[in-house]
C-alpha cells in the first residue's frame, strides 16, 4: 500500500520476480473502500479541529469580559489574621487554620465586622 501527493491510497501486488502489476477488480474495490474510509476519518478530524478552534475563542472571550471581583469582608479579614493564626498554630494544617479563622470571624460582632467591608 502507498500513497500519492493527495493522500489517496492505491495498492500494488509484486509478483516474484518484483515486478508490479495493477491491482485486480477485487482489490480495487479494497482500495475504493479504503480511500473513502481516509476521506470520512480526515473531515472528522478538520471538524475536530473547528471545534476545538471555536471553543478556544469562546474561552479567550469569556476571560477578556470578566472582571475580578471585590473581596468580601470575610476574606480581607483573613488575609489580615492568617499570619498571626499561623504563628500562634505552627503546626496546624491549613484546613485547621481556615476552621480557626471562621470561628474568629463568627466571634466578631458587627461593629468589628464594617471595619472589614469596604
């Protein structure tokens, strides 16, 4: 089996002598069934390939629109005591720490807490 500059697949049978002989009707319909299987693979491949060019666009495009966030409240306060909570728990994980900041943050009243909303 090879294949031409277009990509189409034609067959030849060698003799012993090593000489090639064009291919008989049979295999001529081998070769018409693989061609048309290499055509069908490679349109799925170029709508494989759109699709994935669509879907990066869309990606870039939602990323370009968005714009960050403000913090919460919640979150400059633990920005703020993190470190200090750390210092205090050298060993703790940091599920324990983020545990530790939620109860120091129910603890708060709301006067202690506009001082974090901004």
């Amino acid at each position: 089996m090879a294949t031409d500059r277009k990509g189409k697949v034609s067959l030849t049978i060698r003799a012993r002598n090593n000489k090639s002989k064009n291919a008989s009707s049979n295999d001529a319909s081998k070769l018409k069934e693989l061609n048309s299987a290499f055509e069908s693979s490679k349109n799925k491949m170029n709508s494989n390939n759109q699709k994935s060019a669509k879907k990066d666009k869309k990606a870039k495009k939602d990323t370009k629109e968005k714009k960050p966030r403000k913090l919460n409240a919640y979150m400059v306060f633990a920005m703020e005591k993190r470190e200090s909570v750390k210092k205090n728990n050298p060993t703790a994980k940091v599920t324990e720490i983020a545990k530790k900041l939620g109860e120091m943050w129910r603890a708060l009243s709301d006067s202690e807490k506009q001082k974090y909303k901004k």
